[in-house]
C-alpha cells in the first residue's frame, strides 16, 4: 500500500493470481483473495488514518449479471462470497471512504458498492484507452443499434450501476478533495 499524506491510502490487490486456486476457510465457496491478502486489506483498511482510501484491483468487483447469471466469471462476479465478505467488511467495521479503482474490462462503470442495504463505498472502472470495445467487435451501425439496448439492459439487471459506457476509449480521473 502507499500513503499519501492524511489525505490517501491507495492499496494495491492481485486479484489476477494470488487467491484464485484457493477455498475460503469452511467452505467449498472459491476465493478470489485468498486468506493472506484478505487479511492484509482488512488491517489495510482497519488501521488506515486516511481520508480515502482507494483499492485498486484488476477485475470488476460490483455485479455484473442479467437475468440472475454471471456476465463473467472472472471478476468478482465468479467469486460471489469473498466479495460478499469484503463488503460486509466494510459495512461492520464502518470503514467510509473507500473508492476502488477497477481496470481490464473495456467499457467504463461507476457503480455503488453495498452490502445488504448498506452502502460500503464506490467503484470506478474506466474504459480501455485503445482496446477494442462494443465498437470494434460489432463494427458500425449494428453497433449503434445494440449499443443503447446493451447499456439499458446492463444498468436494468445491475441496480448498483449508476453509469455503463460501452464505446468510449480514454481514461478517467478521480479528484480528491
């Protein structure tokens, strides 16, 4: 993790490869932290005397579904409990604050964070700078005609979505103040 000042913790996650073969203890629920890092971001986030506190981790933490099934199983979306038991987390300790920073997706979210009916924070995933996105997989006006559908349907099935963009390439920038 890196601290800046009072002002920001930034805490960095491998949700690529260190968790991913593992169990969360008692259960046969798959683990996509495993127990060392899980333990780790909980005293990351518990002893943090940050205003913010910015988890930064490779793959899309909020739901991701339509009609009840995964859109992807590998993010968070494929690992159900250990994300349930980050969130929950951050809703019993009372951590506020925390803003994770999402990337490899290819299209832009912002999305709530909950745990039950608790807010726990926020989530950003901006979109790719050059990758291919709906664009350049559907290619013109079929693009333009699936693009609209695709997002309402996407923030229809996902309530914590607040924001799915599914062409755009760039970058996004969260200020802090």
């Amino acid at each position: 993790s890196l601290d800046y000042g009072n002002i920001l913790k930034v805490i960095l996650l491998d949700t690529r490869n260190e968790g991913r073969t593992g169990y969360i203890p008692g259960t046969l629920d798959r683990s996509i932290l495993g127990e060392e890092q899980f333990a780790w971001l909980k005293d990351e986030l518990r002893t943090s005397q940050s205003q913010w506190s910015i988890v930064v981790n490779q793959v899309l933490l909020s739901p991701f579904q339509a009609l009840g099934k995964p859109l992807s199983h590998d993010s968070w979306e494929g690992f159900p409990k250990d994300r349930e038991r980050v969130l929950r987390f951050l809703a019993d300790e009372g951590i506020k604050n925390t803003i994770v920073v999402t990337g490899d997706a290819h299209f832009s979210f912002a999305c709530n964070l909950e745990s039950g009916d608790k807010k726990t924070g926020v989530e950003f995933l901006p979109t790719s700078v050059t990758r291919g996105n709906l664009d350049e997989s559907l290619h013109g006006f079929l693009a333009s005609l699936v693009k609209g559908t695709f997002e309402a349907v996407v923030k229809f099935f996902n309530p914590t979505t607040r924001y799915f963009e599914s062409e755009a390439h760039g970058y996004g920038i969260v200020d802090l103040r």
